[in-house]
C-alpha cells in the first residue's frame, strides 16, 4: 500500500481563500508518473506564503485521480469531464483557482527541487517586466534538456530542414532552439520555453488571458509565451530552480509526431499571413518529407501536412481537423 503524502506547510485549505501560488498539473493516464510529482511538491513549495495544489484529470481510465486523492487527499482533484486537451485542462484550472500571485504549470512527469516555487516567485516579483519564470529542466540522468526556445521564423525552418536543429541550433538566426549550454546561465531570457514547467505571475495571466484550445497538445505554450511578449512581458530562465523532467512521448508517436508538425504551421498561421505562413507550411513539410524513409513518425507528419494544408487558422481543435480528415489516430499521451 502506497504510503499517504504529507501536505505542504503553507497549503490553503479553504476553497474561498485564495492561495499566493497555485501549482495547476493537466494528468491523462498518468498515475505511473505522478507520484513522484506528489512527492517533491511539499519540499517544492517550503517558502511559500500561501499554496494550493490543482490536478485537473482529462478523462484518465488508469485510475490517475484514485491515486491522486489516496496519496495526496490535500490536493484539489478535478475532472475534466471528457479530454479536450492541455490547453482546455489549464483553463479549467485557471477559472476555479485563479492565484493571489502566480501560477505554476507542470507536467505530471516533472519533479520540482526543494524551494524551487520560492526562487521562481522571488524573479517573477523582482521586475514586474518578467511574466514567466522557467527553471533549468534536466533530463532523468541529470544532462541539461535544451528548454529555451527563439521565436519560429521561415529561415529558421529551413535550417532545420536543411542541416538539421542540432547544427541550426548553434546560430540564433538559424536555431529555433537556444543548443549552447553556456546559454543556460542564470537571469537568460527567450522568446519562449516548453510547457513542462512555467512559471506565470497573476499580472501576466490577467494581461494575457486563457490559452488556446484549438492547438490540443504541442504549440500552446509557444503561442502563450509569444502573447506574453506581445503584452510586453519577457520570460528568463531561474537557474537555481530545478525541474526533473521524463517526457519523450512525441518523439515515440507518429501521432503526436504529426499532430506537433501540424500545430507548428498552425500556429505561425496565427500570426503571420497567407504567404508568409505558406512558406513556413514549405519549410516544415520539406523537413518531414527528407526525413520520411528515416521513420514512420516523420511519414504521419507529411501526410498531416498535406492534408490540412498551410493556410488553418480557425477555431477548430486540430485533432477534430485531422480526425475530419481520418488521420487523427492520436492517443492522448500521459504526459508530453
């Protein structure tokens, strides 16, 4: 039997009283991983005035929410009714619970270090210019995962197509992802930074609003991080603030595979117009089509892309859009 988890020392009880920091975990068949989340949040939050702790469950059938509330009764459990995906799980979160502060939003499978929120809330309240503070992300043999992420561009794309996001990665016009370790150094900014751990100030998520459902999983991050820029908010990375995290599940699925390649192309759609977003729509699809006979995640991805075409902005979820197309085929992952 598994052993019940004490609850953090400064938790909120109250469900009228709102807490300083509210830590928001979106799970789906994820009760192999959260446990040890469960884990390391109290030691996590130690220096916290004020916490709550929100899991909103996107129709799990493993029993994830029965784990939750038998090892961690202390944390908010609540079912999504059904799964419309990340974005809709945070919203869910973010309307019940709004934080006095900021919000932290985790992945099931991340382990956050002993004082971590603390080190996050002291940058976020240093400069009301910050809206999102991210920690160093390691990966589970304590190598730097590579987190930070530059703005997608047309060149940038094309690059990666080209030589690949390992080599684009070491020049900043040419590397959507910031590759130089020596990068990675205390009070770093970028444009924005994957969504397994952020770290949202209340007046960023006032000034910015809800993120975007239609993207289901993979890009509403980078769509919210880029919103905060626009509102004029930047994002810098806390070095001293660390998260574990496991991931992987994209790069195992053609599903996900393709579902990511998607959002990528929809999301610059979003912001950019017909001409620049079909040149975008070129690059990725150039990509994914070099690399076609390399695996079959690359294959899903290019008929995906053909399918859907360059120019997708709308309102629909792209998972409706690719099962409309019958390429959906997409499980919804425990964890990104």
């Amino acid at each position: 039997m598994v052993s019940r988890i004490a609850a953090p020392e400064t938790l909120v009880v109250d469900p009228s009283r709102q807490a300083d920091v509210v830590v928001i975990c979106v799970t789906y068949n994820s009760a192999s991983v959260v446990q040890a989340l469960l884990a390391a949040l109290p030691a996590a939050l130690s220096g916290v005035d004020s916490c709550r702790v929100v899991f909103i469950d996107n129709d799990s059938t493993d029993g994830t929410s029965a784990v939750i509330r038998a090892i961690a009764p202390w944390a908010v459990v609540i079912p999504a009714g059904g799964n419309d995906g990340y974005a809709a799980g945070i919203n869910i979160a973010l309307r019940a619970h709004p934080a006095r502060r900021a919000t932290y939003v985790l992945n099931p499978d991340t382990i956050p270090s002993p004082s971590s929120v603390r080190l996050l809330l002291q940058a976020l309240e240093l400069s009301p210019s910050v809206g999102a503070a991210v920690p160093r992300t390691l990966d589970p043999d304590g190598s730097l995962r590579r987190s930070l992420r530059r703005e997608p561009t047309v060149l940038r794309a094309l690059a990666e197509a080209i030589v690949g996001g390992s080599w684009a990665s070491r020049f900043s016009p040419l590397g959507e992802i910031v590759g130089d370790p020596c990068l990675y150094a205390d009070g770093a900014v970028a444009d924005w930074a994957t969504g397994a751990a952020l770290f949202l100030s209340r007046s960023a998520i006032d000034a910015v609003g809800e993120w975007d459902e239609r993207f289901f999983l993979y890009s509403e991050e980078t769509d919210y991080c880029l919103r905060l820029r626009d509102a004029g908010f930047c994002l810098r990375l806390v070095d001293d603030a660390v998260v574990v995290h496991q991931g992987g599940a994209q790069t195992t699925s053609p599903a996900l595979w393709a579902l990511s390649a998607v959002n990528r192309t929809r999301l610059y759609r979003k912001r950019h117009g017909r001409v620049s977003s079909a040149m975008y729509w070129s690059a990725v699809l150039i990509n994914e089509g070099l690399r076609a006979l390399t695996g079959s995640r690359h294959r899903a991805a290019v008929r995906a892309l053909l399918a859907l075409g360059p120019n997708r902005p709308g309102t629909e979820s792209t998972l409706a859009l690719l099962t409309e197309a019958r390429l959906s085929g997409i499980p919804a992952p425990a964890h990104r």
